[in-house]
C-alpha cells in the first residue's frame, strides 16, 4: 500500500438529515481501519447570541449546550451508520472551509471528505464554494462526494494529459484506489481526451490518424507506470476535455473518477482548475482530487513522530 490512509477528516454540512459525506467517510474510514473525524462547522450570529445573553435573555451557556448537542446527534448518526468506525465529532461556528482545512493540517490527515454541493435542481449545476476552495487549497487528496458512495466501487475512471504531472497522478490515483477500496479490485479506465481545434492551423489532420497517434500514446505513458494486480484499459476521446470526462463517466457509468489539479496554461490546461472543476460539476460521480502541491506522506507526521513537516509539490 504506497499511500496508507491513517486519519481521515471529513466535512459534515447538516445534521438534520443524513448527509451523504457522512455514509462514504464512514465507509472509507470502516474499510481502511482509520480514525475519523467529523467536522460540522455552523455559521451562526455569535454577537446576536451575546447580546441576547448580556440582556438575560439566554444563559451565557447556551451556545456551548447547542454545540454539544450538534455533536451528540452526529455522533449517534455515526454509531447508526457504522457501529465499529473509531469516529472523532467536532461542531465549531465558523465557515466551513478554513475550518476543515485546519482541522486537516492540524491532524495530519491523509484525506479529506466533503459534499459537493448543496440539493436541489440549480445547486447540482455548480460545484459548492466549500467543495470548491477545499479543493483549491488542500495539500492532501480530497473525495467529493455527490452520491452516497456504493457497496462496491467497480469502475475507476482516471484521466491523464500524457505529462510527467499527469504520470505521477495516475500513479497516486491507483494507490488510493488501492488503498481505499483494494478489496473491490474495481475496472480502471485511463482517459485521454485529443483537442482538436475547429480549424486547423496547417492542413487537415484525418480522425483515424489522431486516433492511432493518441491511442499508441495513451499505452505507452500506461506502460511506463508500475504493474498492477488489475490491467488499467485505455480510452481516447475527442472534444472539449471536461465535456468528454462527464461523458465517458456517464457512458461507462463510472462510481469514481480521478482528477488532478494542474496550474498548466494554454491548450494542454486540462487537470487544472476550469477543467478538473467543470468536470467535477458535470460528473454525476463521486470524485477523488488530487491537488498539485500535494504534500508527501513522508513529511506529514504521524501522531508519534510529533513535528509539522515541511511540504512540497509532486510536479
């Protein structure tokens, strides 16, 4: 397992009702035997609530009885959902994403877990502003999840430029799969999505040419990573590189999809921002992040080791 999973720390948006991040975190910490913890963090008007404790209006302890008590209904969820999962609950007022990141760097996590968006028709077509700076700002991978993760994950779609980056993404990408549902020995597709201008800039390249110089490619940069137990199987598509993500997670009915995020510029920006993100809105999938100043396992201490490490980016 090149990238065990020790600590998990996931954002939990509500407890009224289930929140379908609770059923994958608990699943993926239940599968990997790791420690969970929960995180619902809750916007609330403090300086109201002060005034109103100041007025006698409310015991000056209320605010610290309703957190204990978000805590207790989260918990009980948890127990619910999984009797065996070792789970941590911390509610916290506050907005959601600085919270969760700190609460990441502070247990050196090797995930985080958040929901991708709000419900409701409009709010599927955008990726939620807490998801959405999460992903932006992690050094760790981040599972965004849209669906309720199923029993078992059978078809893994990962997605590569052919780069360098791009190789050690797929490589990291595979691990976590591994490490997080190796038991399911899930399908891996790898996708690489040939842009291919309106007009060409020279002459007219003929389809069957870009398909033959794509796919030979694609089997190369896969046979250049490490073997697996399970085949990875190559797939080219052509088009817009976003568009063609969703669609083939929609064709092939992936249950995961692998991304990076790549600060690259010009016509190969595809595993950076306006693409990883458009396709994390458009899949109707679960989706594993992987950010670009990825920071080493081996400079994020365990609880033994004691000290912060320093980070640095994988490309």
């Amino acid at each position: 397992m090149s990238y065990p999973i020790r600590t998990i720390v996931a954002g939990i948006a509500t407890v009224d009702e289930t929140d379908p991040a609770l059923y994958s975190a608990l699943h993926v910490a239940e599968h990997t035997g790791t420690m969970l913890h929960l995180i619902h963090a809750f916007e609330f008007p403090v300086m109201a609530w002060e005034a109103y404790a100041r007025m006698g209006m409310m015991p000056g302890s209320a605010l610290d009885q309703y957190t204990q008590d978000l805590e207790t209904r989260l918990e009980l969820q948890a127990k619910e959902i999984s009797p065996s999962a070792r789970v941590r609950v911390e509610a916290i007022v506050g907005p959601p994403a600085p919270l969760i990141l700190g609460a990441a760097a502070r247990e050196q996590a090797d995930l985080v877990v958040v929901g991708a968006t709000r419900r409701g028709t409009f709010a599927r077509a955008i990726l939620g502003t807490t998801a959405q700076r999460v992903i932006r700002e992690s050094r760790v991978p981040v599972l965004v999840v849209r669906n309720r993760a199923p029993q078992k994950i059978s078809r893994v779609l990962l997605t590569t430029d052919l780069s360098e980056f791009s190789g050690d993404i797929h490589e990291l990408g595979i691990d976590l799969v591994e490490s997080l549902f190796g038991e399911d020995s899930p399908e891996l597709r790898s996708l690489h999505v040939v842009w291919r201008p309106e007009e060409p800039p020279f002459f007219p390249v003929h389809r069957e040419y870009l398909d033959d110089v794509a796919s030979r490619s694609l089997e190369a940069f896969i046979a250049q990573r490490r073997t697996r137990g399970r085949p990875v199987d190559p797939i080219v598509r052509h088009g817009d590189p976003a568009n063609e993500i969703t669609a083939e997670v929609a064709d092939w009915r992936a249950d995961l999809l692998v991304v990076g995020t790549h600060g690259r510029m010009g016509a190969t920006r595809w595993l950076l921002g306006s693409v990883a993100e458009s396709a994390i809105r458009g899949a109707e999938t679960n989706v594993l992040v992987i950010p670009t100043k990825l920071e080493p396992q081996s400079r994020r201490p365990n609880a033994a080791q004691g000290s912060a490490g320093a980070a640095a980016p994988t490309g």
